[in-house]
C-alpha cells in the first residue's frame, strides 16, 4: 500500500511544510495533517494553512501588544 507523500499535500510548498514552516522530503510520507491537493480549489489556501495563517497572526498581536504595553508602563500608564 503507498503512503500520501508531502508533495502530494495541498499544505506543501517549495519543499516546505506551510503548517510547521519547514523544510520536509517531498517524497517522504506525510504527516497526519495531509490534506490532498485534490479537495480544495485551486489557488485557496488548505482549512489548516489558513488556520496556521490566523494563528501567526494573532501570536504577532500578542507580541505587538505585549511591547505596547511595556511602553505604558514606562510612561506611567
């Protein structure tokens, strides 16, 4: 029986993994993440790239705010 292999996945890129950010084998197995190229449409990110996409995104506010408010308390807010 053959495995799904990271370059069959829809979450895989320029030999990377777009939901771990890194580098994998295209033709090593995939992970229990595979989402096949097959079942999402054509230039849409896969339903876990864009929840890893939301996830950076709100991590990144989390550090923005964090700074703003180490300011604040600086200026005695």
């Amino acid at each position: 029986m053959a495995y799904p292999t990271h370059r069959e996945c829809a979450n895989f890129r320029d030999g990377r993994c777009l939901l771990l950010g890194i580098e994998v084998d295209p033709d090593g197995p995939a992970c229990p993440n595979f989402t096949p190229r097959s079942s999402i449409t054509p230039g849409a990110p896969s339903p876990q790239a864009e929840l890893w996409r939301i996830r950076m995104e709100i991590e990144e506010i989390r550090r923005s705010l964090s700074i703003l408010e180490a300011r604040l308390r600086r200026l005695g807010g």
